[in-house]
C-alpha cells in the first residue's frame, strides 16, 4: 500500500467516524486548558472531555475488547445497552402476557392479591382463547355455593405415621436461608403463621429466620445434610432428632433433586458463607459450602426406604416424603419396587418441575434436563397407583405455580396439595430481575448484603405472604364452586379443557394416559408399552436399569 492509499485509508469516513469522538474530546480538552487563563468555567469541560480521552486512549490500548478498539469511547454505549437490556425489555418491550419466566399479567396478579387489591380484569380475557395449549375449567350449570377454603386442608401421613400433619392446600416451596435474605425467611415464616400453612426450609438447613415466627416448617434434608451432619458431612442421627423433634417441624422431606437443576449438586461459595449460615448449616466460616450430586446416606432403592424409616423414628414418627424432578422412569419405578419390598411406605412424595425455581443453574440443566411438571406428576401418580400405594402416599407438585388455575390443573393430574416459590418471591416483592446469583438483588430477597436486605420491611412482607395464600386459595374455592364442586379432592381431569388446534379442544381425561389401581404389578394387558417398560427395567437393590 502506497503512503498515499495509506492516507485515505486511514481518512476515510468510515475511520473518522469511529475515532470521531476521540478526537472531539481530545480537541475540547486542548481548547478548554488553552482558555482556563480567560474563562473561569473551562475547568469543567476539560476534566471531563480530559477523563473520557483517558477512557478512549485505554480502549485503544486494551485486548479484550475488540468493539472498544474499534470505537473507543462510543463502544461503551453498546455495553451500557446490553446492562440494562433486561429492565427495558421487562418494562416498556415485553407484552403482558410474555411470560419471561413469568409474564407480566402473572406478576400483577400476584402483587395485587398480596396487597389486599381487586384482581378483577375488565373488558374481558387478554388471552388467545383459540390459540393452541390455551387451558379452561369447564363450569356448571347448577354452581355450587363457595365452600370455606380455610377447609382446604390435606392429610399427610399413613399408617405407619404417628403424627399426621394437616397442610394447606397451598404451601411455601423450598428456598433456603443463604440463597434467600434473613428478611426474606423471616417475612415467609411469618405468613405461613398467620395463614396456617407450612414452609419447606430449603435444604440449608433451619435458620433462627425461619423459627422466628413459629409458622409450620417442612425441613427438607439435601445431599449436604445441613443441620444433621457430622464434621466430614456425613448424615448424623443425634443432630437430625435433635432438630426433627422440634415442635415446629411438621414434616421431613429428603431431596433427591430440584427443579432447577436436577442431577446437579450445589455451592454456595465462601465469600457468602457468613456466620450465621456457617451456624445454621453447620460449616465452617468462610469456606466454600458444598452439596454433593448425590446422596451418602444410601445408595439403592432399598437403602433410602430404610433411611426413611430411620428419619420417621428418629423423628417421632411425623410424615417423611421425598422431593424429586422426575428424570430416569425405572429409577422411580425401583423405588417404587423397593417400597413394595421393604414394606416401608413414604408419607408423600414432591414433584418438582423441570421449568426451574429460585436456584441459578447452567444454562443447559435449566433448559433441557428434567421432566417438566405436568409429565412428572402424571407419572409419579400413575406409577403409584399402578404399583396400589396411591391411597398411602400423598403428592405435592411443585412447577411455576402461582395462581388459583395453576393449583387446580395439577390436582386434576394427580396432586394433592401445590408448592409455590416465585409466587411467593413475588409477594415479599421480587421484580423479577434475574439477579438472585449475584448477591446485588434490588429488592433485598435474594441476598446477603445487610444495607440491600434492610429493604424488604419482614411485618409488612409478611402480610403480604399471608394476603397472596388467602386471596389465591379463596380464588380456588370459587373456581371449584363454578364448576359445581364442594372440595379440591373432587376435581378430576375430565374437568379441564386444552385446546389442541384451531378446531378442537380435548379434555385432560382424554389427552393424558391413566393408570388404573394396580395395574402395573398386576400386569394388565392393556398397560401401556411405556410403563410395562419402565418396570421391567426397574430394580429395587439398585437405581442401574435392568437390561432387555
């Protein structure tokens, strides 16, 4: 190249138009400290254009960024865009009904029902109620009167139970202290008491947040053991009755795997681990926290029906379930062999949706590892069923429900009773801003930083929790009645609509495959294939598959 060509190369509009900025700031700043002897205000512009030709000279100098090199100065425009990309989305781009995870009409729901606010909408539904996978409840002609949902109340707790507990049709899912504020526990807790309904710990163990209102717990025992572990973190029977005899404790729930990221362990790295965390899940300070993949305590079917006898003793005999995602069918389906085999019959079992939770996740769990909800909870209840434990063992789903629909869709599939998280978050005041990993949430519910957490106000938090159950179950008690229904037990999947094309709509009862009383063990001819399958592969003395 030409010295010449090398001129206009470098004079080009193109090239001037990058370095424009440059090179006005570096202009401004020479003519503003030329003038400061005459004009008593040139300081100003010249600090200023003097520190953004600093910035630009160090885009120019820089490597990592190749955007900055190109355009020094004006580059960093595109990354002040890209910063505040989601909250302009969020609040001026996104329709009502876009649901990132959660849609804006589900949002507005939620507040308004934890304030105390009408929810009613006007002017009719903003839904396309012709568009495909658009859901109803068929109502009656002869509506019933609106029963007392204070009497939505479910049993959990067979015959080998000394202490059946009494749940809410609707409860606080797991989320524990560490990945939620002091003041978020505290104001959750605090709800659960004045509404009488329960609240799973999460399986960081039982903090002095979630005692202090005294609302009904469900401590949920994860991989790490938090709460019941010796030093190496091995499950410790002492610690566990220590905590499980608790009065508060209502019932015990062991976590083989999250929604958000199932088959995925945990850490909560040691910058977080705080005294009070180290205290609560009994770690050491500072270090960072680990929950394995997998649990220690057993190892085959037949190991944790027997690690759930000993937690039912070492309890008292209260409720001892389990909480899954489902994933593999024939693990689930020897569990269920391993019940049969040991005669040792959980009290519940939570269904845990792939749709995610509260927890942060690798982008590949969080989307395309887990089995969504709906399928999960069908086939746990059918397996149940077929196997003739459905009658001893409840089911509690747990998937991105947040309204009185939500609830009844999945008892039509099978559940007894509904666990909801972000609902909850929702009413102690998340905005949804997706930044519950990075310990800088906006609204104090997601943290551990103590200015950030003061935010969120525990006596007013906590009635909104209260407001958001009591709204959302009376809701539920009003839908039953338009369908002609006294209780939530009677609802049935031949009670919910899915449109299937533009032309048709199918009812839940023709769309999904039951299982009748048992048919799996007795090995009904007409079984379908895929469960025939799933419990020929089954083992009770191991999770490995059985091969054909």
């Amino acid at each position: 190249m030409s010295f010449l060509n090398w001129i206009w190369w470098q004079l080009s509009p193109s090239i001037l138009s990058r370095y424009a900025m440059l090179g006005a700031c570096i202009i401004i700043t020479c003519l503003s400290l030329l003038s400061m002897p005459y004009v008593s205000w040139a300081w100003a512009p010249a600090c200023i254009a003097g520190l953004l030709s600093l910035i630009g000279a160090h885009d120019l100098l820089q490597n990592s960024h190749a955007v900055l090199r190109n355009y020094p100065i004006l580059g960093h425009i595109r990354y002040l865009v890209e910063t505040i990309r989601p909250e302009i989305r969020q609040y001026l781009l996104e329709a009502d009904n876009d649901a990132l995870p959660f849609s804006r009409s589900q949002r507005t729901l939620i507040y308004a029902r934890a304030k105390g606010q009408h929810s009613d909408k006007p002017f009719g539904t903003l839904l396309d109620v012709y568009e495909n996978g658009y859901e109803f409840i068929g109502h009656s002609s002869r509506p019933m009167p609106d029963s007392d949902p204070d009497q939505f109340r479910v049993t959990i707790g067979n015959e080998q139970c000394k202490k059946p507990y009494s749940s809410s049709i609707l409860n606080i899912s797991a989320m524990s202290f560490g990945s939620l504020s002091a003041n978020a526990i505290s104001a959750l807790n605090g709800g659960a008491a004045q509404g009488h309904f329960a609240h799973d710990t999460g399986e960081g163990g039982i903090s002095p947040y979630h005692r202090k209102f005294g609302g009904d717990l469900i401590w949920e025992i994860g991989s790490g053991y938090f709460g019941c572990r010796d030093k190496d973190g091995n499950f410790n029977p002492e610690r566990f009755a220590a905590n499980a005899t608790n009065d508060q404790i209502k019932m015990i729930e062991i976590k083989l795997s999250q929604g958000a990221k199932p088959g995925h362990g945990g850490i909560l790295p040691g910058a977080k681990v705080t005294p009070e965390i180290a205290a609560t899940r009994e770690v050491e300070e500072g270090v960072d926290c680990i929950s394995p993949s997998r649990h220690g305590a057993f190892t085959t079917p037949i190991e944790m029906m027997e690690f759930i006898g000993q937690l039912r003793e070492l309890s008292g005999g209260k409720p001892v379930g389990f909480k899954l995602c489902v994933g593999h069918p024939w693990e689930f389906m020897g569990i269920v062999k391993a019940m049969l085999k040991t005669n040792i019959i959980p009290d519940f079992v939570v269904v845990d949706g792939g749709e995610g939770g509260t927890g942060a996740a690798p982008v590949e769990f969080a989307d395309h590892i887990g089995m969504p909800l709906r399928e999960g909870l069908l086939f746990v209840h059918n397996a149940l069923t077929g196997a003739g434990l459905r009658d001893k063992i409840r089911i509690g789903a747990s998937g991105k429900i947040v309204s009185a629909f939500d609830i009844a869709r999945v008892l039509a599939l099978g559940a007894d009773w509904a666990n909801s998280a972000r609902g909850f978050m929702f009413a102690i005041g998340c905005i949804q801003s997706r930044s519950c990993h990075t310990n800088k949430c906006p609204t104090g519910v997601a943290t551990q930083d103590q200015l950030r957490q003061r935010a969120l106000v525990v006596p007013d938090k906590a009635e909104r929790v209260a407001g958001f159950h009591k709204s959302t179950v009376h809701a539920l008690a009003q839908m039953l009645a338009a369908a002609g229904l006294d209780r939530p037990e009677e609802l049935g999947p031949h009670h919910i609509v899915r449109r299937v094309s533009a032309t048709e709509t199918r009812l839940f009862s023709q769309l999904h495959y039951f299982v009748g009383p048992g048919e799996i063990v007795d090995k009904a001819p007409h079984l379908s294939d895929f469960y025939k399958t799933s419990w020929a592969m089954a083992r009770a003395d191991s999770f490995d598959a059985l091969r054909a």
